[in-house]
C-alpha cells in the first residue's frame, strides 16, 4: 500500500527472523529489531503491524524516539494504553493515526454518499456485515489464541465495522452486543452481533464465519426509500492475491465493483434503480497520512475518532461479557 502512494517509500522492514521480507522487497532495508530501525533518522513514519499485544510498546517507542506512528486496528487491548498513545503523540507533536482503511471500501463510500445527499430520508435502519465462510481454525493463527491479547472476531472485524457507524451516525446512546463462537474448533469468538442505538435509527453489525451463501453486505431503510448491497469490496482479494499490485501502477480499474454486485435503491415514489458503486481504494488512507504529514490537508482517521472506536469495540465486549445492554458513557474498564 505505501509503495502505491507518491510520495512515500518503503524504506525499512522489521522482521525479527525468518527472510520473507528480504525475498519479496529484496531492495528495501531489513531491521531485527526496533532500535535498529530507529536509528535510521531519515524514516519519518513507522507504521505498526504487529500482533494486537505489542501495538502499545511499538507505538510508544516510535513516538518518542519523534516519528510519525499509523497503527494497525484494534489500537491496542486497552482503552489506558490508547489515550497513553494519543496523549503522547499530543506533548511530542507527533501524527497518530489508526489504520481504518475500511473507509475507503467502494460501497462504504457509496453508502457516506447516500446518507450525505438524504437520499433515503431519515435513516430508521442500517445495517453492515463481513460474511465469510471457513470450517477450520487456522493453525497458530494469534487472531484465534485464547492466551493472545485482544483476539477473536470481535476485535479484528469489530473496528471496521464499529468505526463506519461512527463515520456516518456519530456517538449511538447504548450499545447491545453478542460475540460468540460458530465452529466447534474456535476458542474465541469467531462470530458477532453488535446493536448501537441511536435516539431515531438502528446500526447493525455483523460478522459471520459460517456464512456460506453471504447475505448483504450493507443495506438501509429510511423514510424514503431502501438501499441494499451484496459482495465485499474487491480490493481485498487482489490484494491477497499473487497479482497483488507494488509500486504506483495499480492499474486504470483499481477499485472498481463488478456491475453485478451494484445496490439496488428502491423510493417510496416508485423509483427503483441500481446505483453504481463509488471507486474504493484503500491508498487513500496513506495518501491522507501523506499530505497531513505535510501539513496539507485534516487528518482524516485522528486520534480522537480511535479513541471513540476504541470504545465503542470495548462496550460491546462489555456488553457481551455482560449479557446486558451498555450506555455509551459507561466505563470501558
């Protein structure tokens, strides 16, 4: 991704064993260890992507040693760690950002889009969902460890989801929320549902693993209408795949969703049309980092909206730990 935005180098890795980093960037520098990248002065920006317990110490060293800090979701495992992190970046003048890259799907975009021209009234109902469908636990996979900070679904799903009903709803009242597991083998959760109430509308979030014939991916009920979606943004599978793209050509159909998979907007003035999918791109994210580095432009993903997705992913643990539905003004302890 930082290799595909202008302006920006992949100029160091940390990889503390192993040669899978040399072999696929064979002319990027290599660290064993986080001092060793650090003293590199000429690195501005040390982006964490490292398993959910060492996001804090990673964060932390990189801020104070003066470089600008993007963290992988979930920010950290606890809500004092985060604000640690935030009022750190704050005293050294530092950028801290949360890498919410879900921002920039096509159909989140289409969905701001809708909400923002009122296209559907006074939205009564929305609803977003990650279904996907996986019989076996992945073997010595952290994200699914009993004994790993901040594993299970609910913490790697739960950000996106969470942080795009902030994006477009803002703070909900209260919040109910179940995580439980689907497959015999899970020994966290590994399927979800989070309720976040707001005084006239109803955000519904979703993840599924035994989801074998996926249901939509985004839907909305309003006073004027229905908008309703189904497929995930296509981004991810190339990127996963082997003709992932590296360096700035990605390609004039970056983005771009099959016609298929375009929602469906259906008014109550009778009006039914499909509704073309808005251009995802996940770069937009670095390129935001980019010019807000540069001081060119807001920060779009800012400390204080990781802060409130952060407690937002806490309460619905909360809430599912407690079997009971949570303020959002409660204590994320």
């Amino acid at each position: 991704m930082i290799r595909g935005v202008k302006g920006m180098e992949l100029a160091c890795i940390l990889e503390r064993h192993g040669s899978n980093a040399q072999k696929r960037y064979p002319e990027v520098r290599v660290a064993r260890n986080l001092d060793e990248m650090l003293s590199d002065k000429s690195i501005g920006l040390i982006v964490v992507a490292t398993p959910n317990n060492s996001h804090f110490s990673y964060a932390k060293a990189a801020l104070e040693a003066g470089r600008d800090v993007v963290v992988d979701k979930p920010f950290t495992p606890t809500f004092a760690e985060a604000e640690q992190l935030v009022k750190l970046a704050a005293e050294r003048g530092r950028l801290l950002s949360v890498y919410q890259d879900r921002r920039w799907d096509g159909g989140f975009l289409t969905l701001k889009k809708l909400v923002a021209e009122g296209t559907l009234g006074e939205i009564a109902e929305y609803e977003a969902r990650f279904d996907r469908f996986r019989l076996e636990v992945k073997p010595n996979a952290w994200r699914e460890q009993p004994d790993q900070a901040a594993a299970g679904v609910l913490w790697d799903l739960g950000p996106h989801l969470i942080d795009g009903a902030l994006v477009l709803f803002g703070e909900p009242q209260s919040i109910w929320a179940s995580a439980f597991s689907q497959r015999k083998s899970s020994q966290v959760d590994d399927a979800f549902d989070v309720y976040m109430e707001y005084p006239r509308t109803r955000a519904i979030l979703r993840a599924r693993i035994l989801a074998f014939a996926p249901g939509p991916s985004a839907l909305m009920h309003g006073t004027a209408g229905s908008f309703i979606k189904y497929g995930m943004d296509p981004q991810e599978e190339i990127l996963r795949s082997e003709n992932c793209p590296d360096g700035l050509n990605w390609g004039a159909d970056w983005g771009q969703d099959k016609t298929e998979l375009w929602g469906t907007l259906s008014l109550v003035n009778g009006e039914t049309r499909r509704v073309k999918t808005e251009v995802g791109d996940y770069r937009g994210f670095y390129a935001n980092v980019r010019d807000a580095i540069e001081k060119r432009t807001p920060l779009e993903v800012t400390p204080e909206q990781a802060l409130r997705t952060m407690r937002g992913v806490l309460l619905a643990h909360k809430s599912s730990r407690e079997k009971r539905v949570v303020s959002w003004t409660e204590s994320v302890d």
